[in-house]
C-alpha cells in the first residue's frame, strides 16, 4: 500500500500544478488583454493627435511635420512570436512609433521590453504602457496650451480687441505727431511752406496713421487661428487719428509762442 501512497500524492501534486498552471494561463491571457486594449487606446489616441496637428498646420498656414518613415499608429501584437521568452511582449517592427512596446531583442531578460528609441527597459510591460499613456497625457496638455495660445494674436495678446485697437491707434498718431514735430521744425528753417505743413498735419498724417494702425491690427492683431479677419474699430481709429495729430500740432504751437 505504500506504493499506491506514493502514486496517489503524485498525482494529486501533478493535479495542483496543472490547475496552478491553468489559472496562470488564464492571468496571463487577461493581462495580455488588457495590454492590447490599452495599445490599441494609446494607438487611437496618437492617431487622433496627429490628425488634429494637421489641422492645426493647416489652419496657421505652417507646413505639417511629417516623418515620412512613421506610418500610421501601429497596434502591437501581444503575443510571443516563435521562440519568445515567456512574458515578452511583442510589438511593431521597424518605423513603429515612438513610445510603442517591443518585446526583447537577442539575448535579454525575460519580461524585458524595448522602449522608445530600442533602449532597453526591464519591467512589467504594463509599467512601460502606463508610462506610454503619461506621455500621451502630456501630449494632450501642451497641444491644448498651444491651440490656446494660438487662439490669441501676437501683439497685446492678454488685452481685449477694444482696447488693443486704441492702442494701436494711439501709437500711430504718436508717431505722425512726431512726424509733425519734424515739418513744424522743417517749416521754421522754410524747407516745407505753411499750406504743405497745414495739409499733413490736417489731413496727411491723420489719414496715414489711421491707415499704418489698420494695416497693423490686421498683421499682427489676428490670432493664428482665426477664420474671420479681427475687429479693427475703424471708425474709432479715424476719430483718435484725425483728433491727436491736430491736437498735437495745436500743442506744439502754443507751446513754441510760449517759449518765445
């Protein structure tokens, strides 16, 4: 009876190791499911970004930064191909895209996975993919950022488009002002005669610098993304420009009566 012993705990040690292998294959064929459904979250997610900085691209008038060796997000997988240790992770082949998950080259570890740019990283593939989808994260924030930011237009962008207009307006009839200040000397030494100064200071410069301030308003006053041309306040404009160039030059006279 000691051999029938012997025979029945072997089989019944033979009988839990199989169930302990059985429930390991089925772990293992869960983890490999939720490997290849994150993949395939992370695959879409990327495909998705790219297709919104082609937008993006388009709608500035920049060129799309294409790698002509990256093709389409690429689903890894996850099984082992022939001859592949056991926990490996196999994804895609040569031009895959950064951040995939390959499984290990010659000669490495079991469960080793290959990282962006083949540098070997040694862990569970999981971690690898987790921190896959933190990069991604961080793809999604900056592209927001930049897509506010391309929302605002490069001059004054924090202020709003009234009073960005009246500064611009402001500061072009300073400079006509100052272009003024120049034909009042130039007029003192009798390079300009009186009707020429009169013309520019009533109707010239007031005129010009309404048109510098619209044509700058609409160069640098549009966001990079906007579909419609910005609001530029024209009649605004006209009445700063017709009213401080004038002004200036009533200034400027009083001011040199005085000093004489």
């Amino acid at each position: 009876m000691a051999g029938y012993d012997e025979y029945a705990a072997a089989v019944r040690q033979l009988s839990a190791r199989i169930r302990e292998g059985e429930r390991g294959a089925v772990a293992e064929a869960e983890r490999r499911r939720t490997l290849h459904a994150g993949v395939t979250q992370l695959g879409q997610r990327l495909a998705a970004q790219e297709q919104r900085l082609a937008q993006l691209a388009a709608a500035a008038g920049l060129p799309a930064v294409a790698d002509p060796a990256l093709g389409p997000p690429a689903v890894p997988e996850l099984a082992p191909g022939p001859g592949a240790l056991p926990g490996s992770v196999t994804g895609p082949g040569p031009g895959a895209l950064p951040g995939s998950v390959t499984g290990p080259g010659p000669g490495a570890a079991p469960g080793s996975v290959t990282g962006p740019g083949g540098s070997g990283v040694d862990g569970d593939p999981a971690v690898v993919l987790a921190e896959t989808g933190r990069l991604v994260d961080e793809v999604d924030r900056l592209g927001q950022q930049a897509e506010a930011l391309a929302q605002r237009p490069a001059l004054l962008p924090t202020w709003s488009p009234t009073a960005r207009a009246v500064a611009v307006y402001a500061g072009c009839a300073a400079v006509g002002a100052l272009i003024m200040l120049v034909l009042v000397v130039a007029n003192g030494i009798g390079v300009v005669d009186g009707v020429t100064l009169g013309a520019l200071t009533c109707a010239g410069l007031p005129l010009i610098s309404f048109v510098a301030g619209w044509l700058v308003l609409g160069r640098w006053g549009r966001p990079a993304l906007a579909t419609t041309d910005p609001p530029r306040y024209a009649p605004l404009g006209f009445f700063i420009c017709a009213l401080l160039v004038p002004l200036a030059y009533c200034v400027t006279l009083v001011l040199f009566r005085l000093v004489r």
